[in-house]
C-alpha cells in the first residue's frame, strides 16, 4: 500500500524561521504596532491574515490587514534568492522517495515564495505534490492543509506522517489524524511539540534522515 510524508516547508526544510519574524516585525513597526519578536516567533506558521489576528486581536483595525500582509510579502520577498535550505532537507526527501513514499509539501506559502522554496530544497525529482495556501480556505492549525495533501497523494490518513516545526503544524497533522513527526530546527521547544500532538521530535530533516530506520518514518 502506498505511504504519504507530508511535509510543513518553513522552519521544517528551509530555514526561514527567523527571516519571517524579522519581516514581520519590521511589517508591524511600519504600521505603528510593538510586537515583540518573541510573540512574533511563536505565530510563525500560522496564515497571513491568522497571524495577524493572533498578535493583534479582534479590536484592531481589519482594513489594515491586507496591508500588513502585503508588506511583510515584501520585506521577505528580499530574500528569495537566497534562502537556504535546513541541513539535508533534499536528501530526506528523495531517500523518503526512493523507498516509496509519496512525499507532498503542505505550506501556508504560493507563488513565487513557493517557488523560491523549492529552489533551495532543490529535490523537485522527490515531491509528488504540493498544497499550497492557495488552495485550502483555512490554514494550519486547522486540519485542512494536510487532509488536502493526503486528497493529492491519494493516501488515507492511517497510511501518512505528517513532518512539522510548530504547534500549528502538530495540532493540524492530529486533526487530519496522521502521526506526527517534529523538527526542532524552527526554534519551537521539544515539550510544546509534543503537547501539541508531535509522536517524535527530531533536532532537524538531517537528524531525522540519519533516525530513519527508528522513526515513524521507518
């Protein structure tokens, strides 16, 4: 029967983590809000227009909203060209594919971001599909992105593992009642990872490449 490992991509294969707090951040500064870093750091995964009702609650101006958006979509989109991928992100992948499973990306990401994401995971060859922000109503923490990934490689949930830095990413892969698999390498400490459904926790796609054979991945 055929397996499905679906992959979150920021702060799980591409280390981009740190480089939406500092846009979002300098977004939120633009637009005259304090939002500490922090607080920041530990929204990262959620959508655009999820993250911002997260830090900023509901009493805030929601016209501002696709500003606030656009112009982290800005201030990130200067690092397109040199996003570097998590250490052995690609190898992970096109091992997983080798031994045949089908692997699906299930990103907040689209478009061109998508696309730089891609380049520096470079292991186009490996992925069967991806779903993308573009294509679900809700984002993470719902179960949505990763039932649609599961709906693209055409595998029932009890058949998939889902890979994942945050919260979001765990309490999504639990809803869409897939295991789950956490990575450590987008800054979320290991007890909250585990709390949030993580039935692993690796240090990063290199740790769990060289763990394979003990891993729910196994």
């Amino acid at each position: 029967m055929e397996r499905a490992a679906v992959f979150d991509v920021d702060g799980t294969l591409v280390d981009t983590n740190h480089l939406h707090v500092t846009a979002w951040w300098e977004a939120f500064r633009q637009a005259g809000h304090r939002v500490p870093m922090h607080a920041v750091h530990r929204a990262v995964g959620l959508s655009s227009s999820d993250l911002v009702a997260h830090l900023l609650g509901e009493d805030r101006d929601k016209d501002r909203d696709g500003e606030l958006s656009a112009a982290h979509k800005a201030l990130y989109g200067q690092y397109f060209d040199r996003l570097p991928a998590l250490p052995d992100a690609g190898r992970l992948l096109g091992r997983l594919h080798r031994d045949g499973w089908k692997v699906v990306l299930a990103t907040s990401a689209g478009g061109a971001e998508l696309s730089a994401l891609r380049r520096a995971i470079d292991a186009d060859e490996a992925i069967t599909a991806t779903a993308s922000a573009d294509d679900v109503d809700e984002g993470k923490p719902a179960a949505e992105p990763v039932e649609h990934a599961l709906e693209l490689a055409g595998v029932p949930a009890e058949r998939a593992v889902f890979v994942g830095d945050t919260v979001w990413d765990m309490r999504a892969g639990s809803r869409a009642g897939v295991r789950c698999v956490g990575v450590l390498c987008g800054g979320i400490p290991r007890a909250d990872l585990e709390e949030a459904g993580a039935d692993a926790v690796y240090d990063d796609p290199a740790h769990l490449l060289a763990s394979l054979p003990d891993s729910p991945l196994a």
